[in-house]
C-alpha cells in the first residue's frame, strides 16, 4: 500500500464549531500492485491528480482536487454521508496508464471524530500474455486484445507486460486475436473471447503449442485464460 495522502489528524481545539457537528479525519491510500515499477514522481502526480467527493444525502457539498488541498479536519453536521476518491487515467485500453478509485460510508455524530478511510484499487481489467512454448511452432507471433473502444497488441519481447483496460457499463467481454507465420510458411490466425470480464481482476492468457499428432492429424495450439484479482 502506498500512503498517496497524509492521514488528516485532528486540530489542537477539541471544540467543534457549532453545536451538533462532528468531525471527519480522512486518509486516503492508493492500493498500487507491489511489482509495477513506478518512480516516486509518478506516485506524486497520482496523487495530484486525485480527485476527492463528499456527499451528503441531498447531493455532493464538498470536492479537492489533489490531496495536498484535503483540509486538516472536515466539520460536518450529524448525519450520513460518502466519500469517493479517484486518481489517475481512465482510458480504454494501455500499457501504462492507470485508474483507480474507492469510496467509504461513514456517520457524523454531534461532538465526536470519526475516522474515515478511502483505499482506492486498481479499476482496470488487466490483461497478461504468456507465450509458452509457442515458437516452436510460430514465428513473427503476436496477440492482440481489444474492447469496444481500444486495442493493445502483445509481442513476442512483451512477455508478462500488463494491459490494462477499462471496460464501458454493461461491456463485460475483451477480444483477442493471434497471428502467426508457421514453420510451412503459411499464415496463422486464432481468436476469442473472454467473457465476464470484471474490474479489478488479471486476466493471463497461457498458449501452449503441443506436436503431439491428434487424431485427425497434425499438431495444435491450445489457449487457456486464468482469472484472479
């Protein structure tokens, strides 16, 4: 977990400003994946660029834009209320760029703090290719994977290189497509579908080429997808 905002500690002054308020500490952690190489600086500019909402029931009352804006203590009135947090890009389909949110509800009681803590997660599906031993029997191979509004294309030197794409409401199905020159000289070409695709989830395309002779004869590639979060 990276800490991409300060935890927002409470003011000196244990008076509240009017009567029947409370007061909301907020921390906000953005959940990032342990094995993605990022420089400080990118870290930094994620965390300028989360935006933070405050809602109450009738609608939203408060918005910061970067963390280093939060206030140090939010004095709210008793009540219900939400808060959502998102950070960085949300584009259809890329190798590098990455969008992640959260939300937390929580109640403001008259004269009391209530700690609020918002951890924003990866909101991409992730896609990972694993070319197995498929040179034996392709050469110049690549995959391509695509939703409805982008495609990124893995190469042979992109080998456990991570996609990532954002999927419209109510789109759940990512495409993929794999080319290929055979040892024959000609033309290889397979596609897909994988289906029920969610948020938040990796997806890793295993191929597997087998020169085992089937029944019918001649030898065959399989593809397996695995799912995780």
């Amino acid at each position: 977990l990276c800490l991409i905002a300060g935890v927002l500690t409470s003011c000196s002054d244990d008076k509240f400003l009017t009567e029947g308020e409370g007061a909301a500490n907020f921390s906000v952690v953005l959940d990032t994946e342990a094995n993605v190489v990022t420089r400080a600086s990118n870290e930094a500019a994620l965390a300028e660029n989360c935006i933070v909402y405050v809602y109450n029931t009738q609608g939203l009352i408060r918005k910061y834009r970067g963390t280093s804006t939060l206030p140090s203590q939010l004095f709210l009135k008793s009540g219900n209320y939400r808060v959502t947090a998102a950070a960085g890009d949300s584009v259809p389909a890329s190798f590098t760029d990455r969008y992640f949110k959260g939300a937390s509800d929580f109640t403001i009681s008259a004269g009391n703090e209530t700690q609020v803590s918002v951890r924003c997660r990866i909101a991409n599906s992730v896609v990972v290719v694993d070319f197995g031993n498929i040179a034996e029997a392709l050469s110049d191979y690549k995959i391509a994977v695509s939703n409805a509004n982008g495609e990124l294309e893995f190469t042979s030197d992109m080998e456990g290189t991570k996609g990532y794409f954002m999927l419209d409401d109510g789109e759940t199905t990512l495409n993929w497509k794999i080319t290929g020159t055979q040892l024959n000289g000609s033309t290889y070409e397979k596609t897909g579908t994988i289906e029920n695709v969610k948020p938040t989830h990796q997806y890793t395309i295993t191929m597997n080429y087998s020169n085992t002779p089937t029944e019918y004869g001649g030898a065959f590639i399989t593809i397996d997808v695995a799912e995780e979060e």
